[in-house]
C-alpha cells in the first residue's frame, strides 16, 4: 500500500491476467471509499483483506465504491464487499457505476455469455480459420471469467458530471468512453487529482471496448474524442488503473496518441 495524495493509499491487487497488478484506491474520511476492487480470485482477497488491515480497516467498514469502468479486474470483488457489509451493519455498500457499464454488475454472467460471444464472432470476422475459431469456442473460457466475478443486486449508476463525497473531497465523474462504454474518471479538483481507471495508464496503451452492442461506436475513435476530454486537468497528477501513477499527463497523452499512430 502506497500513498502519493494525502489520505489516499494504492492498494495493488494481483490478477491472473499478463497486466498484471490493478490499482485500487482506498480514500480515507467518511465515506471510507474504494475505487475498484479488483478481479474475485482467492489470491486478491486475501491481498485487499491484508492491506485493509494495515489500515486497521476491513471489508465490511467500506462505504463507498467508485467504479472507473466494468471490466472484471475492476468490478470482480464488489459483491463481496457488499455482503460483508450487510452481515455487520445497517447501512449498505453504496456502489456506484457509470449506467453504460451497469450491464456487467447487475446480471454479470449474462453479460459474461454476450461478451464471450461477439469475441469469438471478431475473431472469425478477422480471417482466423473456422477450425481454430471453433477450438477457441469450444475452450469455454466464458466458465472461467464467471468464476471471478459476480452479479451485484443493488447499485446506483451515474452519468457525466455526477459528483460523490470523499474524505479528501468533492470527485467529479467525467465519461470517457473507449476502453468500455462506460469508462469514467474521477476528478478531484481540491487535491489536483485524477484516477484515471484504465483510460490513461503510464507505460502501456488503453484497449478499445470490444462491444457486443452494435450501437456503440468505434472505439478507438471514441477513445481519442474522450482523451480531449481529460484535457483541462493536464496539470493534475493521475492515479492509473495498472502500474505506477503518472506525474506529467500532458506529455503522456501526447505519447500516447502518437504510439496509436504509429501502429
């Protein structure tokens, strides 16, 4: 556990994906909030539990969870915190998410099926010979991300420019799809601050959203759009979903637009 912003800790969770570990980030004051969760795996549990405990925290005292996208590195371990929150106390968890990335939290093994599908469809789509799509098809992966994620029965979704109370203060959500749907960054003016989520990430580029919903559009085009949109907060240090936080956004942006450039 790691602090840069006072009153927030970096909490890194190991994941059984080759990113390795996901960022989360617990804000202490009232609400107690964390900022993703990491993917529902024995192994990152137990690694939050640990880090918690340092804080002389546990599961059930997080008040509030802050979403930056849907992804199962992010959201796996919500209905977790959920129901240990529930045995104790009378109040529960306050999870929040962006309403284009609600899907996967509320119904998230439907989600999982539809998601799994249209990958298998974009890789017929992309030449691969029906043999080795069908070999990949029949693998059934889609048991495996099941396996580290988990349905939500209560949350509240949010559009652009929702704000949320925090013990370091007011965070303002700003829409930045392209990674997902509905990715989000959240804006913490007082402290110059932005988690960033996997939007902009210090020496690795952001995937497009792979959408199984034919209405969203291209994502990398929407990708660049949404890196505009983060523009008036250059200045701002960024606490990223993956690796290590990024002091000069500016120059990074600027890198990044022209690694997706080049390839």
């Amino acid at each position: 556990m790691t602090n840069l912003i006072y009153g927030v800790s970096r909490i890194e969770i190991p994941t059984p994906f080759p990113v390795g570990n996901v960022n989360c980030y617990l804000i202490e004051g009232s609400p107690l909030t964390l900022i993703d969760t990491g993917p529902k795996t024995s192994k990152s549990l137990a690694t939050l539990q640990k880090e918690l405990q340092i804080r002389s925290y546990d599961l059930s005292d997080i008040e509030q969870i802050l979403l930056t996208h849907n992804h199962i590195d992010h959201i796996g371990l919500v209905a977790q915190f959920v129901k240990e929150r529930a045995q104790i106390h009378d109040t529960p968890t306050d999870v929040l998410i962006h309403q284009k990335d609600a899907e996967a939290l509320i119904n998230y093994d439907r989600y999982i099926e539809l998601y799994m599908k249209s990958v298998v469809g974009l890789i017929a789509l992309s030449g691969v010979p029906k043999k080795e799509t069908m070999i990949l098809a029949q693998e059934n992966r889609t048991d495996f991300f099941k396996s580290i994620g988990e349905s939500v029965p209560r949350a509240r979704y949010f559009e652009d420019n929702a704000s949320f109370k925090t013990g370091i203060g007011i965070v303002s959500a700003v829409w930045v799809p392209g990674h997902s749907p509905g990715s989000t960054c959240f804006v913490c003016d007082k402290q110059q601050v932005i988690f960033s989520g996997d939007h902009v990430l210090g020496d690795i580029s952001s995937n497009p959203s792979i959408s199984f919903d034919s209405s969203e559009n291209i994502g990398m085009l929407t990708y660049f759009e949404s890196l505009n949109r983060i523009s008036s907060k250059e200045s701002y240090i960024a606490l990223p979903g993956h690796r290590e936080p990024i002091l000069d956004m500016r120059t990074r942006i600027i890198a990044l637009r022209a690694e997706y450039d080049d390839k």
